[in-house]
C-alpha cells in the first residue's frame, strides 16, 4: 500500500512538471508582453530594461527552472498587466471559484446521486422516464446557454434572481465570502446551477446504469430471499457497491468544475479565476496564465490522487496484487 501510495506519488510530480514546461514554453511564445506594458512613446533603453527586470533575456531553460523553483515557492511572478505580485492576485479570486464550485459540486452530487437511485428503483415508473428526458437538457445544451436560458427566465423574466457579480460578501481574515450574506447567496443560485447541470445529469445516468447492473447480480437476489427489506437491499448493498466507479467519474468532474468554470464566469461575470484567466488572454498576462494552468494542473492531480487512494480503500480486492 505505502508502495503504491509513493509511486503515484512519483506519477504525480512528473505530471505537473510536464505540464508546467508545455503551459510555460506554450505561452512564453504568445505574442511579447513588452508591447502591452509599454505605449507607443517607448524607447528601446525602456524595452531593454523592461526585458531585464522581467527575465525575459534570460535562455528559455533558465526561465523555466526560475518559474518552477519560484512556483514551488508560491511565487509566480510579477502581473504584466497589473504590476502586481499573481499569487496575490489569484488569492483575491480564488473564493469566489472555489465557493463556487463547491456548491456546484453539492449541488451535482448530492441531486445527481438521489434521481440516479430513484430512476434506477423506479426504473418503469412514469415520473423515472420524465426525469430521464429532462436530463437530455443538462446533457445535450452547452452551458453558455443554459446560462444565458436561466438568465432570461429568472432575472429578466421573473425578477427573482441577480443576473451577475457576486453580491455582497463579507470578509472572513483574507477570505471575502458570499456565504453570509443574502444577495451573495441568492447571487450563487444561477451560476451554481448553470455550473453543475451537466455533471449532475451525467452523475445521475452513471448511478443509474451501474445500479440497475448492480441489481441483477446474485448476492442482491439472495439479499431478498433473507427477508431484507428493499431499503436495506437498495441503499446498503446496492449502492455501495456502485459507488466505485461513481467515485471515479465523479472525481474528474469536480476537477473540471474548476477547471470549466470558465465559461459560467463570463455569462454571469463572476469575479472567479475564470474571468481572471479570460482578462489575462486578452493581455496576453503570460505569468497570469502559466500560473492559472499551474494551479488547475495540481488540483486535477491531487483529486486523480485522492480518487486513486479512496478507490482502493472502498474496494478491498484491490489491495492485494496489481498496486
């Protein structure tokens, strides 16, 4: 166990170092930051002592080797655009995605995991076939759309819910929440909604379809010939047993909620790390950008970690041989 704990450790690093030298060498050669920072009165004293103090003469290994030792140390350079340190800068972003996300993912999982049960209990009953349609909509339509959809009904429309920003928050030491206040909750309701759809309805058809295969196996009709109850058949030795491989998927959707979030941040101009990546494009913001694909890297890594170890701790067959 510790073994195999190590070696995907190992993995790990080496994927976030590759990842990091194709972001870095990738946007090193987006257009010249120089041209942004600097007006049309520039001098080629300025550029050149621009260039200086930003490394930029300095061979592209070196630059790189800098960008990883200062990463590691939480240091991912000065904003072209902002002139100010990025780490600081993501940090100031950094809560709106992440309570953003988060409710996305309650919202995805926990809505996801129950109809996915219901539809699978109720498999021939009229209202799973009426969920089951519904859910083509979170599958098929892009999420600008639905996005732009429920801006629409509920705030052009009905009135009832903020079409975009934040609201208001509050500020808890270095982290600004919107959790404590009423326009900041009611602000969450469409992006959340908009976010999660999609992994909702995929997390529901992937219970779905594993538990009706979970419920034809032999052990469950034995289960039944004991005299259990189908609540105790249903949710204490059906389920568990599906959520194996929903573990799995469900793992790599939350990463992409962040990672994804991109888009749901433009349509509702939430102030996430989203925006900032989009702002930093037009900007061409290089160590804004490197640094974002540095920190998406090392959360789609740790949650692909963390599903790899809880796949193993849920399933205890896979702890002797093959890790």
């Amino acid at each position: 166990m510790i073994n195999y704990i190590v070696k995907r450790i190992a993995q790990s690093c080496l994927v976030l170092l590759v990842v990091g030298l194709v972001a870095f060498s990738m946007f090193r050669f987006i257009g010249d930051p120089i041209d942004n920072m600097l007006g049309q009165e520039r001098t080629e004293q300025d550029i050149a002592r621009l260039r200086t103090e930003l490394g930029l003469d300095q061979p592209f290994v070196v630059q790189y080797l800098s960008f990883l030792k200062q990463a590691i140390q939480g240091d991912f350079g000065v904003s072209y655009r902002q002139g100010r340190p990025v780490a600081q800068i993501i940090a100031e972003r950094a809560p709106a995605t992440l309570e953003l996300a988060a409710v996305s993912a309650f919202f995805a999982i926990s809505i996801g995991i129950a109809l996915g049960v219901f539809t699978a209990i109720r498999r021939h009953g009229a209202s799973s076939h009426i969920v089951m349609a519904a859910s083509l909509i979170g599958v098929s339509l892009p999420t600008f759309l639905i996005g732009i959809l429920l801006i629409y009904t509920f705030s052009v429309a009905l009135g009832w819910l903020p079409s975009f920003g934040r609201g208001e928050t509050v500020q808890l030491g270095a982290w600004s929440t919107g959790f404590l206040t009423k326009s900041g909750l009611m602000a969450l309701i469409l992006p959340s909604i908009t976010l999660g759809l999609y992994q909702m309805t995929l997390i529901m058809r992937l219970v779905r379809s594993e538990m009706l295969e979970v419920l034809r196996q032999d052990y469950i009709r034995f289960a039944r010939a004991r005299g259990l109850s189908e609540r105790v058949v249903n949710f204490r030795h059906a389920l568990k047993n599906t959520l194996v491989p929903v573990i799995t998927v469900t793992g790599l959707q939350l990463g992409s909620i962040i990672a994804f979030a991109i888009i749901t941040e433009s349509v509702f101009q939430w102030p996430g790390l989203g925006l900032l990546f989009i702002n930093a494009i037009q900007f061409v913001d290089i160590p804004v950008m490197a640094a974002y694909l540095m920190l998406i890297s090392v959360m789609f890594v740790a949650i692909n970690l963390i599903v790899d170890l809880l796949y193993v701790f849920i399933d205890p067959r896979l702890r002797t041989g093959g890790l």
